[in-house]
C-alpha cells in the first residue's frame, strides 16, 4: 500500500501551484503585454500568487474560475472590487449562491456595460 505523507502532499500542492503560476504568467504575458512589461516577470508572478488567495476568499478555486478571477485583476487592477467605479463587483463575488463561474460572468458584463476598460 502506498503511504504518502502530510510534508509529500505539500510539496505536491506547492509543486502544483507553481506548475499553476507559470501558465499564468504565461498567459498573461501574452494577453496583457504591457502590464507584464511594466511590471516585470516577478512582480507578475506574486500579483498572480495574491490572486490566487485573494480569489479563495470568494469561494473561486477550481483552476479555470481562478485564471479568470486574476484575468479580472489585470484588466481592472488588484483590488478591483474595491474600487469605487466597481464596488457592485464584491457583491457578486461574495453572492456564494451562484457558482464562480456564473459570478465572474456576470461581472464581466457589468463591466462592459458600464463601459469600463482596463
């Protein structure tokens, strides 16, 4: 029987997350060029790893839901949902009745019927 311990379980899910960051930053590097320019590699790579947390606050975890929560983030800035222009965005992410799929939707079209551009 295969045994594996709490510290192998971690470095697993650390490895996982990183495997995560890197096709993100990737992505990001492509989709949102000159933020990545501006900000640089690394500093792309934390703004993604507090995305990720910052996400999980809201129940969004499942990989695609969390890509698109810091897709939002780079559009709009960290924090968007603070922001006064976009204080109606933290009621529909904290609303945990409506999937996160369903959430970040939404939030897109608000925005785009708002009219707000990154």
């Amino acid at each position: 029987m295969l045994v594996i311990t709490k510290e192998q379980m971690e470095v697993l899910s650390t490895h996982q997350r990183d495997q995560f960051v890197d096709k993100l930053a990737a992505y990001i590097k492509t989709s949102h060029e000159a933020t990545y320019k501006k900000l640089g590699e690394e500093q792309v790579r934390e703004l993604i790893r507090c995305g990720i947390s910052a996400a999980a606050r809201y129940g969004i975890d499942a990989q695609p839901d969390v890509a698109g929560y810091i897709d939002l983030m780079f559009q709009f800035g960290r924090d968007f949902e603070s922001k006064t222009d976009m204080a109606w965005a933290l009621s529909i992410l904290e609303e945990r009745t409506a999937s996160a799929q369903s959430r970040l939707r939404r939030i897109r079209w608000m925005a785009q019927e708002k009219g707000l551009q990154a």
